[in-house]
C-alpha cells in the first residue's frame, strides 16, 4: 500500500492555536497523524535537574518550541511514500540542526513549499536575482520522507525546533 501524507497543521500560530489544527479522521489502512508543540523545562526531582517537555499552551518572545509529528500506520499492509511537510508557524524562526527522525531524509524550504533541498544546499534568490545560500531565517517549511515502507501498527515521529521571535 502507498500513502502520502501532507501535515499543514503546524501553519496555525502558536499563540492562538494551543492544540493545533486537528486532523481528519483516517481511513482503514492508512497512516495517523498527531501534532503536538511543547517546551522544554528543568525540574528537580530526587535532587537532580531533568529535563521535561510541557505543552506549550502560550511561549515568550525568545522561549524556543519544539513540534512534533507522530504517525502511525493503522493499516494491515506496510505503508509507504509517507511525506511529512510542517510549514514554521508565524513569528517564529526556525532553530538550526533541529529537525530529527528516524529512517527519515529531511528537507527545507525558503520559499513557501515551491523548492525543496538538504539544509546545506538551500538557495535564497534575492531581489536582484542573485542567489545566495539560505539562512536558518530564510527557512519557511520542513520535510521528512519516510524511506521505505512503515510496518503495520508501526509508529515513528519526526520534528523541530522553533525560537518564537
């Protein structure tokens, strides 16, 4: 079974969408997707500091936020061409190297979704038309692939990091 998926879910502002854009409810034999954003906070249990993720109902100017995209397929058969695509909410930038998962190829955009490339190869067209190299400012979207085929009640999530300007 193929399946491609696309998560625009991400695209609704932090500020003013705590639990993001829900979801569709899936079809028998396809793949689930859930969003979550979260901060990051120290606490002290056992008189040692550990870190901890909360749900980032609200963040500061400055505070970073990480997204999250869990799938899993619910379906009998393998599923693949699974593609993730989470544009940056407003008024955030995103945090270089962040973007992780598994068995995943990770790609940028800094153009709206028009073009996509490896973090070290994305290209910004300026005014004048000169290209230069992207800057993690630039970057207006992230994409992960999934390689091959994911396991029937399988599940994987991928993500990134965003500092909230």
């Amino acid at each position: 079974m193929r399946f491609s998926i696309t998560s625009l879910a991400l695209a609704a502002c932090l500020l003013a969408a705590p639990a993001l854009h829900a979801q569709p409810a899936p079809k028998p034999g396809t793949v689930t997707l859930a969003n979550v954003a979260e901060k990051e906070i120290t606490v002290t249990e056992n008189g040692q500091s550990v870190k901890k993720r909360i749900p980032a109902a609200k963040a500061a100017p400055g505070e970073e936020v990480i997204y999250t995209s869990r799938f899993k397929n619910i379906g009998p058969k393998p599923a693949g061409n699974i593609v993730i695509t989470n544009p940056l909410p407003p008024h955030t930038t995103y945090v270089g190297g962040s973007a992780f998962g598994e068995n995943v190829a990770i790609t940028f955009s800094a153009d709206g979704g028009k073009t996509w490339a490896p973090a070290d190869q994305l290209k910004v067209r300026e005014a004048g038309g000169k290209e230069r190299p992207a800057a993690v400012g630039d970057i207006t979207h992230v994409r992960w692939t999934y390689r091959g085929e994911l396991p029937p009640a399988k599940e994987s999530s991928v993500g990134f990091r965003v500092t909230v300007n």
